[in-house]
C-alpha cells in the first residue's frame, strides 16, 4: 500500500487530496491543527497527526519522527491580506512559516530517504504572479515555484518529481476567512469558484503513473481567472 503524507488535511484542499488519495488506496498520515471530521471513518488508513505548522521547531522535530512518504503533499495553508500601507509584519511572518518553511524543514529532513519515484507537491495559488491587496501572500506561495524546481533539479536523477499546484479562487473556508476581508473572493469566468476535488484529481495525476514526466512546473487550476489578467 503507498504512502502519502499530507498537510492541512483538516478541511479545504488538504481535506479533498486526503479523501481522493485513501479513495485510491493510499496508507495517508494527515498534519493538522484540528482533527479531520473524517479520521475515526478511515482509521484504519489514515493516521492524524497534530501538529501546528507555524510552529517551525516543532516541525523539524516532527519531521525526524516520520516515516518518509512516497508522496509528499503540502496543501496547509491560510491567507491574509492587507493594502500596501496597511500591511503587518506578523502576517507575512506567519504565512511565510506555514507555505514555505514548514514544506523546506520537512522534505529537508525525507530528502535522502525518499524513495526513487517519489513526489512532492506543493499547493500554490494562482496569485502567485502578484494580486493588489495580497502581496504577503503572494510573496509566500511565490516562493513555492522556486523551492519546486530547485528541488526538481537536485532529486531528478532519481525520478523524483517535484511540482506546484496552483488553485485559483477555490470553493473552501478560506473563502470566508476573515483575515482575508480586505480582498473578496471574484468568481471565475467559467462561473463558479474551483471544486477542492477537481484539484485533488490533477494532485492524483501528478502523483500517478502518467505524471512522471512533469516536474519542476507549476500548474494552474482556476476555472478561467487567470483569462482576465
């Protein structure tokens, strides 16, 4: 059975990728604050285990105690905005902490032991290329797609793939976060927000058989919104 450790399982896209990949037969260790509504109903394949990704101490220590997955999916993660002059230091601290160094300290510590073939995700956005109102977060996710291809570069040689999965404005409760009051959700020109289970299903491609030649890219999923850029 393979293995796949997945972050923010608790709700939103980590939920939908952990359902999609015990769905498939996958053994999932899920990180999270909060347990999963759906843990005690996998129990016997999925294993929850709290853990607070802010914390990055926590997290390297964390990280020595796994088991290296096959599949290493980091979907945690939060937003919160803020208009130049309007900005807090603390937000892009926190976030930064959550979508970058939290996936560094752990694929760091799995890196030598991850097995030929293995893959690495990362849940990006697509304002990753820069949204009024969001730099903080952009500036984090941003980030992703140079960790993503540098890691590419360095575990190619043992078919390790490495990729950012870009959602558009997604159907989850980050869309009522209230730390992203400053910048309301747009709906995308194919007329509703993204489904956390169509980027769930491109996170199973990419993960599959047929996703060993894609690495080191970023793909979007966002129901068109990047059209009106």
């Amino acid at each position: 059975m393979p293995k796949a450790l997945v972050t923010g399982v608790s709700s939103g896209i980590g939920s939908a990728i952990a359902l999609s990949l015990l769905g498939a037969g996958y053994q999932v260790t899920g990180l999270s604050r909060r347990k999963p509504d759906y843990a005690d109903e996998f129990a016997e394949n999925f294993l929850w285990v709290p853990a607070d990704l802010g914390d990055i101490r926590a997290v390297a220590q964390l990280a020595l105690k796994l088991e290296p997955p096959e599949v290493f999916i980091h979907a945690a993660g939060f937003m919160s905005t803020g208009a130049l002059g309007e900005m807090e230091s603390a937000s892009l601290a926190e976030m930064f902490a959550v979508h970058v160094q939290a996936p560094a300290e752990l694929v760091n510590v799995f890196a030598r032991s991850f097995p030929d073939g293995a893959r690495v995700i990362l849940i990006g956005s697509r304002t990753m290329s820069g949204v009024a109102g969001k730099s903080q977060y952009s500036a984090t996710k941003s980030a992703l797609a140079g960790l993503s291809r540098s890691w590419a570069m360095e575990l190619a040689g043992r078919g390790i793939t490495c990729n950012v999965v870009a959602p558009g404005p997604t159907d989850t409760p980050m869309m009522i976060d209230p730390r992203r009051r400053g910048v309301p959700p747009v709906t995308p020109p194919l007329g509703s927000l993204v489904d956390p289970h169509d980027v769930a299903a491109l996170v199973r491609f990419l993960i599959g058989e047929h996703g060993k030649s894609i690495t080191g890219q970023v793909l979007t999923i966002c129901g068109g919104a990047s059209l009106k850029s």
